[in-house]
C-alpha cells in the first residue's frame, strides 16, 4: 500500500506597489521648487514697471524742493529743503490759484454733461433695438479719433464769431467732443452686463421704464460711472491745446496754460524751478481723486469683462 504524501502550497508574494505621489500631495506642491523663481521674477517685473512711472514724479518733486540755485544739482535728495519755488508758485501775483480754479470749473462741468449725456445715450445704445445701432455706436468713437488741432482752428474761428473767445463754454464745448464718446463707450459695455431682468422686475413691481432706469439701474452703475467720470476729468484737467488756443485773458486761463506761462527773473532764466512746482501742485488733486476712488475704479473698469 503506498502512502501519498501532500505537499502545502504557499502563495507567491505579492509584487510591490508602484511608487505614487504621497498622499495629500497636489500638483501645485510637486511644482514647489519652481515658484520662488516665478514670484520673484514677477516682483521684480512689478518693482520694475512701478520704478519707471514714478521715476519722472519723483525727480519733479525733488526738483521742486531744490533753491533756485542748485536746480541742476543732480543729487537724489535736495539739501537743504527749500520750499522757495512753492511760495513763488502761490504767490497771488502770478494768479496760478486762480487758474487752478478754473481748471476745476472746466473739468468738472466737462465731467458732469459728459456723464449726464453719456448715460442716457448708453443706455440707449445698451437696451433699445432700433436700425444701425452699431454704426451709430462706431460713429461716436470714430469721432475721438481726430486730432485735436485739427477741430481747433475750425472752432476758433466759429467762436470768435460768436463772442465766445475767453470763455468758460469755448473750454469745455470742445472737450466734451472727446469726452463724449469715451464716456458712450464705457457705459455702454457696463450697461450691457447687466441683466434685463433688473428692468423686468421693477416694471412688474409698477415702476415706469424711467423709474426702473433712476432707481435700480442708475445705483447698481455707480462703479462704472466712477470710472468714467475719473477718467474724463483728468482728460478735461490735462487739456492744454484747446484752453491755451480759446483764451488769451490771463483771468480765464487753466492751470496747464499758466504753467506754460511761467517766466523766470529775466529772459534768459527758465523757472524750471517753479514749473516744477507747480507740476507737483496740479497732480495732487487727481493722485487723491484716484486714490479715493481706487476700489471704484477697478470695479468699474472689470465689471464690463465678463458677465
């Protein structure tokens, strides 16, 4: 009798798991050693970018702060600090305050008609369907497109004829000519993001369209009206050709003409002192204007992107 003998079988061994990422471990985290090197490339870039537009601003006010008789001194800080070209600047003989002033009525009634003109054409432009829409819109920014000299002579003349010359309407009637459509244009890109049905509940809840135009639409385009009405006052403020060709009265002139007016203590001496101040003074408002409005601005100047 044989006996059979059994044998036990043992199982193979399980092969290794190929080697994974850890747990928990993005791909963002894998690609970590490179960033450092984005972001400070990125910084620089920025630092670089921030260094070459306040370069010029900072030389004017170093200059500005410099006497009269180290103005072509090269060093990076003036010493000693003199503020000898801001008291020739104000001093209320040479009327730079009063140009000031009418620097701010020009722009600032430019600002208003442009906004109150432009609102209600973009919106217009934005809700109602009616035959060459976009040709009228294209129309409008073609307007912008030519060259100030080239509309200045033919206004002078127009307003000389007029009794205009020396006036507050000769500055700011050919400025909305370039304000305008910049103002169209922006709003008409805010307006049309915003949904329709904003107007639709309103009317249902019995307001009139222009009651569903003042109420709902006008407090919800406040960024975009920000925006545009910033940026057209500092178009109207920076104007030069137009208030410079309109008016020859010392009394009406903006601050851009009188600061292109400024004479030294003889002929043969450039205030480069005092334009430089002066420079300082005229910029003040609208880097406080930005800044005060800065959240607004970027709001407006974003909310036409994307709906």
């Amino acid at each position: 009798m044989t006996g059979t003998t059994s044998t036990a079988t043992t199982p193979a061994p399980e092969a290794p798991a190929a080697a994974g990422p850890p747990p928990g471990r993005s791909d963002a985290a894998r690609k970590a050693p490179g960033t450092p090197w984005r972001t400070a490339l990125r910084t620089t870039g920025i630092v670089a970018v921030a260094a070459w537009c306040l370069a010029p601003f900072y030389w004017m006010l170093v200059s500005s702060l410099r006497r009269p008789s180290d103005i072509f001194d090269v060093s990076l800080w003036p010493s000693p600090v003199s503020f000898t070209n801001y008291a020739n600047v104000l001093d209320p003989s040479l009327g730079f305050v009063r140009s000031l002033g009418n620097s701010f009525v020009v722009a600032g009634t430019t600002t208003v008609l442009a906004l109150i003109v432009g609102v209600t054409t973009a919106y217009a432009l934005a809700r109602l369907d009616f035959r060459f829409k976009r040709l009228v819109l294209t129309g409008i920014i073609a307007t912008s497109m030519f060259p100030v000299v080239s509309i200045t002579i033919p206004l002078l003349k127009l307003f000389v004829g007029m009794g205009w010359i020396n006036t507050y309407q000769a500055m700011v009637v050919p400025s909305m000519s370039f304000a305008l459509p910049l103002a169209v244009w922006n709003l008409t890109s805010f307006f049309r993001q915003m949904p329709t049905q904003l107007e639709e509940s309103a009317r249902v809840d019995g307001c009139t369209r222009g009651q569903a135009f003042r109420k709902v639409i006008l407090p919800l385009a406040a960024p975009g009206l920000f925006t545009t009405a910033i940026l057209t006052f500092v178009m109207a403020w920076n104007e030069f050709l137009i208030a410079v060709s309109m008016v020859n009265k010392e009394s009406m002139q903006t601050a851009p003409v009188s600061v292109s007016k400024f004479t030294g203590a003889s002929q043969f001496v450039a205030p480069h002192g005092s334009q430089m101040a002066a420079g300082i003074i005229v910029t003040v408002p609208l880097v406080v204007l930005v800044l005060f409005f800065q959240r607004r601005i970027v709001a407006g100047l974003t909310a036409g992107a994307v709906k």
